[in-house]
C-alpha cells in the first residue's frame, strides 16, 4: 500500500460511478472494487467514502436499496442511475480529454517547441 | 434541485431510519474489513486500530453524511428552536405580551389588507379588466356631475369609435320574477346585446341577446344568473326555451350565465334586453340619460385611454354642431368621461379605505417599536451570556441564526395567533356594514391572505433579529462582561434607543388618537345636520309597479287604493307617496323651464331633484312650508297642473319675488301655456344624497300623475315605533294585489343612519385602533421605565442610604417620562397637522388642525402614560438600600 497514489480532489466521486457502473454494491464492495480495478494502486481515503457515496444518493447519481451481501448480512447496494451514467460519461470524456492533453504536454519535445 | 429537495424531504420524513441505515452500513463495512485483515493474518487488537486509523471516527463520518443530504441545517434548526421555545417559556409575562401585540396588530392589518385587497387590489373576474372603461356624460357647470349615457350615445358611439373593441349599455333595476303567486323581487340587469362581449364572459348555456330583441315587442328573452338557475331550475340543462314571467310578462329563458359571471357589485338574478323605441334614440333625446343608463366598453388592446377621449370628444364635438340645445349643453360644461371601470366604481371609497390601511399600518409600527423595545430589555438581559458564549468560540453565523429563531418563532406564533384574530375582525367588518362596500361581497378570509400574513409575520420576525443580532455582535465583549452588572453603568447607546422608542411610540399613538378624534368629530358634526324633514317616525318602502299590469290608469288606481287604505288604519297620522325618497340612493336630476327667466350669460341649466308625490307626502315626511301650500290628495286626483318647489329653487329664480303663482315647465325645452305647472308652495330644503350633501340645487314636487314611475315609495307616519308598522305596511299592499311586493322597509331614521356607515364605520374602526395603539404605548413605557428602574437599583439604594427622599427619586423617574412624553406628543402634533390634511376629503366641516381634537388626544396620552409611569416611580422610590445592596 506504501506506493499506492494519493486521489487527486474530485476523482473519488468518478471512481465511485464507475465501480457501482459495472454492477451493484455495498459501501464496503465499492472500497474493494476501485482497489481490483485500480491494482491497488489507488489509495482511498474511506473516512471520504461514505459522505460521497451520500452526496451521489442526494444528487440521485446513484440509488441505494437493502438486499443480502456474499455472507447473507444484511447491506445497503447502491446501483448507478440513468443520471449516474450520463455523469459517468461526462466525466470519462472530460478526464480523457485532460489526461492526454496533460500527457502530450508533459511528453512535449524540444524539437516541437 | 427538485431531486434534492425530494431526497431531504424523504429523509427529514424518515428520520429514524436514516440514522439506523447510517450506523448499520458503518458496522457492516467495519466487520467485513476486520474479517478481511484477520484473514489476511492481523490479529483483532491490530486489525481494529488499522481499521479506526484508516476510516477515522465514525461520528465524523455521519456528520459528513448529514451534511451530504443537507439535513444538518435541520438539526440545527430543531435544536435552535427548542432553545428558543425553553427561553420564551421562562419569561411568560414577556411571551404573553409579545404574542398579544403581534396578534392584535397583524390581526388587525389582515382584516383591513382583507377589504384592500378585495376592493382596490383583485381584478375583476373578466378577461383583461384593465381594459374595461366606463363612460358617463358630466354637466359641471349644472350641477349634474354624473348622468350616465343616453341611449342615443350608444348608438350612436358603436363602432364609431377606433379605440373601443366593444361599447355597451346596461341599466339595475328590480322586476317582480315569478308565476302569480309565488312571485319575488329581484334585483335585475338591462344590458344591450354585446354587454357580455364587451365583458368578455357570455352565458355558459345558451346564446346573448341579439339587436332583434331591443325592442318593446320583441324583448321577450331573458338570460339567467347560475345562482338563480340552480335556486328556481335546480340546474336543470333543459332550461332553454322554458318560460319566466318577468313583471307578469312571459319572457323565454335563452342563457344561462357561468358561476364565474358578477359585475361589479350587482346581484342581479335575471339579464334583460335594454329595450327601447326608435324615438328614444333621436338625437334630441342625447342629453337624457339621468343616470339611469351606464355605458361600458372595452379598450383596443394597442389603444391608450388618452386615445379613447379623444375620440369621444371629437365625435361629441361633431355631433353637438347641428344640436339646437348645443349652447345650453356647451354653457353646462358637458363632456362624456372615459374613466377605468374599476377605478370609477371603487373611488368613492378609496380614500377611507387607504386612510384605514395607514391607521392600521401605523398601529403596527408602534406593535413593532414595542416588540423591539422589549427585546432588547432581554437581551440587554442576556448580554453577559452571549458575551461569555462568544469568548468561548460561539461564531457570529450561530449567534444571529439564535436570534433569528427566536424572534421568527416568536412573530409566527404571534401571526398564526393573527389569523384568528383576522378572521374575527373580517366578522366584525361585516357586521359594520363591509359587505356594502362596492365589491365589498368579495370580501373574504381564504389560504392567499392567510399566507400573506404568515410571510409578513416570518418577514416581520427577521427584521426584529436585525438591531437583536446587532446589538449582542457590535458589543465589544470586555464591556459587556463588565456593564450592567455590579461596578458597571447602562449602555448609553442602547439607552438612548429605547427612549427614542418610546418617543417614536407616543408620537404615532398621538397621531392615531388625533386621526380618530377628527373622524369622529365630523361623524358628530355630520349627525348635527337637519335633514329638512322629521324623520322618526317615519316608515319607509319601496314598491314597484309593473307596467303591464299597470299602465297610467291603473297606477292611480293602485295609488288612491293604497292611500285610502292606510288613511283608515289605526297608528296611521299620514300617509303619502313619491317616487323617489331621500336617502335612497337614487340622485338623479333632471331639468325645468321656469317662465320669464332668461338665462345670463355663461350661467348654464340646472338639474333639479324632480319628484312625483301623492297623498299626504309632505305631512308624512314632516315637511316645513315657507309659504302658499303642500299638494294634497286632491291634487294628484284632480291631476291639475300645480307643483311646490323647495326654497332654494325660489331663492334662486324669484330671488326678490315671491315663488307663489310662477309658471314652469317640466323639461329644459318648456312647453305651451296650457302644460306649464303653476307653483303653489314653498317648502324647507331636503337633502337627497345624504347628510354632507352641500349643493342646493333646488327641488320641485309634481303630482304624480305627472311622474308616473314605475318605481314608488310609500312614506307612513306613525304614533308608534315605525318598524312595528312594517308588517301591517306590506299586508295592506298585499291586499291590493299580492303579487306586488313592498321591499327596502326602513324608516327614515334607519336610512339616514345607514347612508352615514363611510363615516361611522371608518371612526370607529380608528378609535378602535388608537385605542390598541394607547395600550400598547402605555405597555412600551412600563416597560421600558421598570427595566430602567430594576437596572439602577443599587444606584438609586446607594443615594437614599446616603438620604434622598423617597419622593425626590419619584420625581426623578417622573419627570424622565415627562420628558419622553413631552418630546412625543410635539413630535405627534407635527404628525398630525400631516395626517389631517392627508385626510382633508374625508372631513366635514372640521379642519384639519384642530385644537379640541389635539388638546383631548394630548390629555389621552398623558394621563395613559403617567398612570403607567406611576407604578415603576413608586417602585424605585420603595427600594431598600439595604436588601438592594446585600444582593449579588
């Protein structure tokens, strides 16, 4: 974990849409699938998660329902809304945008200059 | 923003499960990741502190989590509302008063804005009101103010004028509805055919009245009100083509009107076509309206009503060019006015509705003056607390939202409180008279004035945070630890504050007091004016003769029964007819030709109240005679061509010459020898329109063979209380003929007090109100000096210990409230001189700047706020030094 990076301000609510994207979650489930589909080389501030995950329910990004987990307890899975797509998207497009253009400017030559 | 206002409005509803879901999910994501680390090979001890490192404490985390849906605000809030209904509980004196004031104030500005609101501010219910003109004709100059519109002006204004979409006619009236024997009176609209085009609002069954149907001949339709339909027809939706018996003529049912449908004030149950004869519309008959027909019409949307006038003169220009009688109707200054319907029918009244809304408004500033004043005693009282609270880390944004939910909670209260008191004022209203108001029916309690009200209170409390908040955030905390406790002295600012309050107070109850004091002076000085005639015991009503059943002939007859029958009756001192009593509301003049006079130049006709009489009238109605005779019953049996004119008439046409044996003639065109009228008597003045009336325009009294209206009043003196007569009145005329029914019974003395409700009700609504205003002055200074005294009591110990009398420190208090009570009452006095020639119109024959009026409400105030003062003085001077130094 000791080389796992810090989250820049803003993407956890992203990385929250696209893990509860790929199939519903509990709060706990989402805190392990960003950790499978980052390597773990994400580091989640968990005290953050569960006001974020909140946020998303309050700005009906996401829904929350109670149903069983793996082990037959009771747990609160939040599924991504038709918003919550929309949102994701956005925001996939948007970081996409901005991580090449940060990549291509950082991998800028002296020849290009 | 919809969807988060649903999702906090579903948590706020489930609260509990919020808070249980939260802590569930938090011990479900602990217990999974202790059972992963353990698995992993942690041990549990290490497993838990790896845990609480990385997920910090959990009470953090739903605070967050409150935060995320925003319903942290609301625990705020709840938590800051029970603190505040915990303080209000402990000073109950200050709670009650509080809310009292509120209530009473609010209470009564929701009662007087409830009448504005329905007479001044709410549209009428037509499409577009504000495009609805009327239009009268005006004959300054002969006194005719106000003549209403000739038929002959209808028709020849429609479609003449550009800047009216639609121009119609409509006359009130009363008809005798119904199948013989079970006939009634109801009140009745004559409208031309695109009377509710103009309007904007036709039947909602059925079809209007077509320009065939505007003659005496084919007129037999009728359109019915929805009350009337659903009361005789239980909303029967075959009722088109049935048959109604209007004034026993049978009329065919072509309409029915939408629920919706009132003009203006009117009550009308049944629509019919204002017809007429050719020979009615000539252009000679132009100048014939007599304010019987009124003329509406509806603005172009594009056209301005500057426009409209325009037009109007320049056709009423053009048509008078070829009018012989064009120099007469020039000298009298005849125009035809286009004035906003609504405007026209509501501005008698407006004056003294605005001038109520300012007495109100004005109460509710010395309301709030007070509440402030007595707030800030408190929290002078709780400065210390504050000033501790804020040196301990209470931030500013806490300390004014406290505030501010005090006094919110406190003015809500006090408005819900308000509505009740609202409610019962609108009751009082009515029973003042309110609903005869115009438009006054529309008067009504319902959820828009209710929030009104509410949002002024929630309004009302945030503006009593401000100079709170104020006060407890401007303070520097080191003073204010220190003053008002044992070595410290009062806050000179917040000192000073409070007197000017109470200054403030004084001067605007003053003001009240002054306002009332004019009104009511003038309602006695209105009182004081002589009708003209006896009124007590005088019984008066109205009955109303058909034409079918009664033509010429039959009128007499009718007439001559009537009288014989009650000549004969027991009580009976005299009985008399006219077809117009004073007091009845009906102000219609109309003109004469008095032979030999010659009018001067520039001096226009005059318009003369006309009468028809029979019977004993005059004796009846307790007449004066100046000279000559009365007409007597013989006289409108012998239908011979003699008349009586009132004194002014005389004065004014045979100012050296005696009235008795002149000639004249009924009409401005005169007429042959053998039809002038020779006068036979002078009689007293008679007001018509009311008391305050102050043009004499003269009066002449015909036979009323002469003035056969369908319309006639049956005036009957009696030797007992007129009322008690009123159901012989009606049983005598149903002997003649059943179906006729006498309305409007009211003795004169009634109808002359009715026609005084403008004035009565506004003075008493303003004593009312000084009154409240006095009180809650008077509540203000106790107040204010009591905090003064308990606050000095260590000083005021110290200086008798020392050996001050008694009487000196009772001095000293008194003559602080002197001072503040001087300093208001010229303040008010300046306010008052405002407000009385604010008020002028509203006044009879009293100035504005009156000195009685001034010198009682100065001695009002005076005793009010001494008598308060006195207690509070007398307390200070009790004090003893040595329990007042023993405390703290």
């Amino acid at each position: 974990m000791h080389n796992a990076a810090a989250l820049l301000p803003g993407t956890l609510d992203m990385l929250i849409l696209k893990a509860v994207s790929l199939k519903p979650l509990h709060g706990y489930g989402v805190l392990l699938r960003i950790r499978q589909i980052s390597n773990a080389a994400l580091e989640i501030p968990q005290g953050s998660l569960y006001p974020a995950l909140y946020r998303l329910e309050h700005h009906g990004l996401i829904t929350a329902e109670w149903g069983q987990s793996e082990n037959n307890r009771r747990a609160k899975f939040y599924t991504l809304t038709a918003a919550g797509r929309r949102r994701l998207r956005a925001e996939t497009a948007g970081w996409n945008r901005l991580a090449s253009a940060i990549a291509a400017a950082l991998n800028a030559t002296s020849e290009e200059v | 923003m919809f969807q988060r206002l649903r999702s906090l409005f579903l948590v706020l509803t489930r609260r509990r499960d919020f808070e249980d879901g939260m802590s569930e999910e938090l011990r479900f994501h602990i217990e999974q990741y202790t059972e992963d680390l353990v698995r992993s090979g942690m041990s549990r001890e290490k497993a838990a502190r790896v845990i609480r490192a990385e997920l910090g404490s959990p009470i953090n985390i739903k605070a967050d989590c409150r935060e995320a849906f925003g319903v942290h605000f609301f625990d705020e809030f709840l938590r800051q509302l029970r603190y505040a209904v915990r303080l209000l509980r402990k000073t109950p004196a200050f709670t009650a008063t509080a809310l009292l004031t509120l209530a009473v104030c609010l209470g009564a500005n929701l009662t007087i804005f409830a009448v504005i609101d329905s007479v001044l501010l709410r549209p009428l219910s037509f499409p577009q009101p504000d495009r609805l003109m009327t239009i009268f004709n005006t004959y300054p100059k002969a006194g005719v103010d106000r003549d209403g519109s000739s038929l002959t002006n209808y028709y020849e204004r429609r479609n003449r004028i550009p800047a009216f979409a639609s121009l119609s006619i409509y006359s009130y009236g009363t008809e005798i509805v119904g199948e013989p024997g079970s006939t009634e009176r109801l009140q009745t609209m004559r409208v031309s055919p695109d009377f509710f085009s103009t309007l904007g609002l036709g039947p909602a069954i059925g079809r209007t009245f077509t320009d065939e149907e505007t003659t005496s001949e084919t007129d037999h339709v009728a359109i019915l009100s929805d009350a009337f339909w659903r009361q005789r027809y239980n909303a029967d939706p075959n009722v088109l083509g049935k048959q109604i018996r209007v004034n026993s003529v049978p009329r065919k049912v072509i309409g029915v009107l939408p629920p919706s449908f009132r003009f203006l004030s009117s009550d009308a149950r049944v629509f019919l076509p204002l017809a007429s004869r050719p020979e009615d519309r000539l252009p000679s008959r132009r100048h014939s309206g007599g304010n019987v027909i009124q003329m509406i019409a509806r603005l172009q949307p594009d056209a301005a009503l500057a426009q409209a006038q325009s037009q109007l003169d320049a056709q009423n220009a053009a048509l008078e060019v070829d009018d012989p009688q064009a120099k007469m109707i020039a000298d009298a200054g005849f125009r035809s006015l286009v004035v906003p319907l609504r405007a026209d029918h509501v501005a008698a009244v407006r004056p003294t509705l605005l001038l109520l809304e300012a007495g109100v408004l004005v109460l509710l500033l010395i309301g709030a003056v007070n509440l402030v004043n007595l707030l800030l005693i408190r929290a002078s009282a709780r400065a210390k607390e504050l000033a501790v609270r804020q040196a301990l880390g209470a931030g500013w944004r806490y300390l004014v939202s406290e505030v501010l939910v005090e006094t919110t909670l406190l003015t809500f209260a006090g408005g819900l409180l308000g509505l009740a008191v609202g409610a019962a004022g609108i009751q009082l209203l009515r029973s003042l008279g309110a609903d005869r108001l115009p438009l006054g029916t529309r008067i009504v309690f319902d959820a828009r004035l209710a929030i009104v009200a509410l949002v002024a209170a929630i309004v009302l409390g945030i503006v009593f945070a401000l100079p709170i908040a104020g006060f407890h955030l401007r303070r520097h905390l080191g003073n204010a630890l220190h003053s008002e406790s044992r070595g410290g002295t009062s806050g000179r600012g917040a000192q000073i504050l409070r007197h000017t309050f109470i200054v403030s107070q004084i001067a605007l109850a003053f003001i009240l007091l002054a306002g009332a004091g004019l009104l009511g002076l003038s309602l006695q000085r209105v009182l004081a004016v002589s009708p003209g005639f006896q009124s007590d015991h005088v019984l008066t009503g109205q009955i109303l003769l058909p034409w079918a059943d009664y033509p010429e002939a039959g009128r007499l007859k009718f007439v001559q029964n009537l009288m014989d029958n009650l000549d004969h009756l027991p009580g009976v001192l005299s009985a008399g007819i006219v077809n117009n009593v004073p007091f009845s509301g009906n102000i219609g003049k109309s003109a004469a030709t008095v032979a030999g006079h010659v009018r001067r130049p520039g001096e226009s006709a005059r318009g003369h109240y006309s009468y028809g009489v029979a019977g004993d009238y005059f004796r009846a109605m307790g007449f004066s005679l100046r000279a000559g005779r009365f007409l007597t019953a013989d006289d409108s049996l012998r239908s011979s061509r003699v008349c009586v004119v009132d004194e002014d008439f005389a004065r004014y046409y045979w100012p050296h010459s005696s009235a008795i044996g002149q000639a004249l003639w009924d009409g401005s065109e005169g007429g042959k020898d053998d039809e002038a009228f020779t006068v036979v008597g002078v009689v007293g003045g008679v007001k018509q329109a009311g008391l305050t009336e102050n043009e004499a325009q003269g009066a002449i009294y015909y036979p009323y063979a002469f003035r056969l209206g369908d319309s006639i009043f049956v005036a009957v003196r009696t030797s007992q209380s007129p009322e008690s007569f009123a159901i012989t009145l009606q049983k005598v005329v149903r002997q003649i003929d059943p179906d006729v029914p006498v309305s409007d019974l009211r003795s004169m003395d009634t109808r002359i007090s009715d026609s005084l409700v403008a004035r009565r009700s506004p003075a008493l609504l303003a004593g009312l109100f000084s009154g409240i205003a006095l009180l809650l002055t008077s509540i203000g200074t106790y107040g204010v000096l009591s905090y003064a005294v308990a606050q000095r009591r260590r000083e005021i110990a110290v200086r008798i210990a020392l050996g001050a009398q008694p009487g000196q420190i009772r001095v000293q208090f008194l003559s602080l409230s002197l001072r503040l009570l001087v300093a208001g009452t010229l303040l008010g006095l300046l306010g008052a001189w405002q407000a009385g020639r604010a008020m002028r119109s509203l006044l009879f024959q009293v100035p504005p700047l009156n000195l009685a009026v001034l010198a009682t409400a100065a001695c009002l105030t005076t005793l009010v706020c001494l008598a308060t003062c006195l207690l509070p003085s007398q307390r200070a001077a009790q004090i003893s030094p040595m329990e007042a130094l023993a405390e703290q």
